[in-house]
C-alpha cells in the first residue's frame, strides 16, 4: 500500500513538472512573440545592449544567445526547485539575470588594462615608424604588424577607417571612444597635438612613452601598497553576514524579533544597513588613490 502511495506521488510529481513546464514555455513563447508587448520591447532592448557591450571588444556574439542562456539556466533552476526545493533559489537567479552584464563589464576592464600594458610599447614604435617615414598613416601601417592583440585589432580598426574615407583625427577620436581609457585618451591627444603644432613628432612620442611607463609603475606600487587595505575592506565588508549567518544557526530565531518586532526592528534594519553601505563606500574612496 505504501509503495502504490509512493510511486502514485512520483508520478504526480512528473506530471506537475511536465504541466509547469509546457505551461511556461507556452507563456513565454507567447509573451516573447508579441512584437508590441513588453517582454519583447525588453528583450530587444537588452539584447541590442549586450552587443553594444561586445563590439566594441570585437566579440560578435549574437545577444539573444546569451539570452537564450540565461532563460534556459533559469529554467532549470525552477524545475530544479520544484523537485528537489533548492534553498535561496532566488540568489541563483539573481546570479542568471545579472552575470552576463557583470562578466562583459569584468572583460571589458580586463582588455582596458591588457591595452594600457602595450600602450607604451605602441607609441614607441610608433615613434620609430616616423623616424624612417614621414607619413603617419604608412607608420600605423608598419606598426600594425609588429604589435599583438589587443592594441592590434585597435590600430587595424583605424587604419580601416582611415581607408574607407575617415581622417586619421577622426580614427583616432574613435578608437579613444570605443576604448575609454584615461591613459589612451593621454597617449591619442600626445599624437593629435604634435600634428597640430608640428615640431619633433617622435621626440614627442618617446617621451610620452616614458612617461607611460612611469606612471604604470607608479599605479603598481599604489595598487601593492593597497592592496592589504582593500582585503580588509572586502572580509570587514562579508563580516555581517558570516555573523547574521552564524547568530541564527546557533540560536535558531535570533533575528526575529528584527522582523516580527513591527516598525522598530525594520527601522533598526535599515540603519545598520545604511551605516554598512557609508562604511563600505567611504573606505573605497580613502583606498581609491589616484595618480
């Protein structure tokens, strides 16, 4: 009896995931389809946002794959809390819906430094190129060639621009846009400014090379010598909640009262957490050292 019982449970539990499941599919098929609804206003927009991210690193991955993705690993996550009740289910799926914006961004900043390592190397040469061609355009050509991704696709970007009808200005205006570093920004107007006044280009250059490179070492002694300070800002930053984690596992409803207290417990709520975010974000501006 108790095992009819028990495989009669199985499979209404098979059978509740197969309705739930057709039900959602159906409904976001149909909400997706709707070329006036919402949800495909939305999707389109953050789609067409996430190619805007990855063109500009010469990634041309469709958005609506990593859409696809996320919806698909969303999926999952809900079956997988219908049948087996996945605890704080929710953190996973806040996880889906803003990893990929957060990985782009962490790659983005990743090919901003890798550049602004080769940028000193890149004017150098640059600056060699000019002293056996008088051509700045011949010279970003002979450049191109010695130089390694991703300053590469950069300068071939321009250079293609350049050849469809664009200035080398303009070109370089919009290699500085695309890329959106300080130290670029830097080295790009060194060039445009000595076209403009003439003078000794690859003096100029040389020296705007040696200044590159000095100023990196001086980020890589600031950034050594905080790098203890923002340790302890991260574990004082987790600390609350390895205790508020801690506090209830020992004693079973110690917070409670925080919750079930009325208005109080919630205004006390929210004045430690405000204290925590004042805390956090004045120690990153007092770490923040700028050079």
């Amino acid at each position: 009896m108790n095992s009819d019982l028990s495989q009669t449970t199985i499979q209404l539990k098979w059978a509740s995931l197969g309705v739930t499941s057709f039900a959602l599919f159906v409904g976001t098929w149909l909400a997706a389809a709707d070329e006036s609804g919402p949800v495909y206003r939305y999707a389109a927009r953050y789609t067409a946002s996430l190619e805007r991210k990855l063109r500009p690193m010469f990634i041309f991955t469709p958005g609506r794959v990593i859409a696809y993705g996320q919806v698909a690993a969303a999926f999952l996550v809900i079956m997988g809390h219908v049948l087996f009740t996945i605890e704080f289910y929710y953190v996973i799926l806040g996880f889906i819906a803003v990893g990929p914006s957060v990985y782009i961004e962490y790659m983005r900043r990743q090919r901003v430094l890798k550049l602004e390592e080769q940028l000193d190397n890149f004017i150098l040469a640059l600056a060699n190129a000019l002293k056996t061609t008088p051509s700045i355009g011949a010279a970003f050509n002979s450049v191109a060639a010695v130089i390694s991704n991703p300053m590469q696709q950069e300068v071939d970007l321009a250079i293609k621009e350049m050849k469809v009808g664009s200035t080398l200005d303009q070109a370089l205006l919009h290699m500085a846009a695309r890329v959106g570093s300080r130290q670029l920004d830097s080295a790009l107007s060194s060039i445009l400014i000595g076209r403009q006044v003439g003078g000794n280009l690859p003096k100029v250059l040389e020296t705007t090379a040696g200044t590159l490179r000095e100023m990196r070492r001086l980020e890589g002694v600031v950034r050594t010598k905080t790098a203890e300070g923002k340790m302890q800002l991260w574990v004082i930053a987790m600390m609350p909640f390895a205790l508020l984690l801690g506090l209830n596992v020992l004693w079973p409803g110690y917070f409670a009262p925080l919750t079930h207290g009325g208005i109080t417990g919630y205004l006390i709520i929210i004045a430690c957490t405000s204290f925590w975010v004042a805390s956090i974000v004045l120690a990153r501006k007092v770490l923040n050292v700028d050079i």
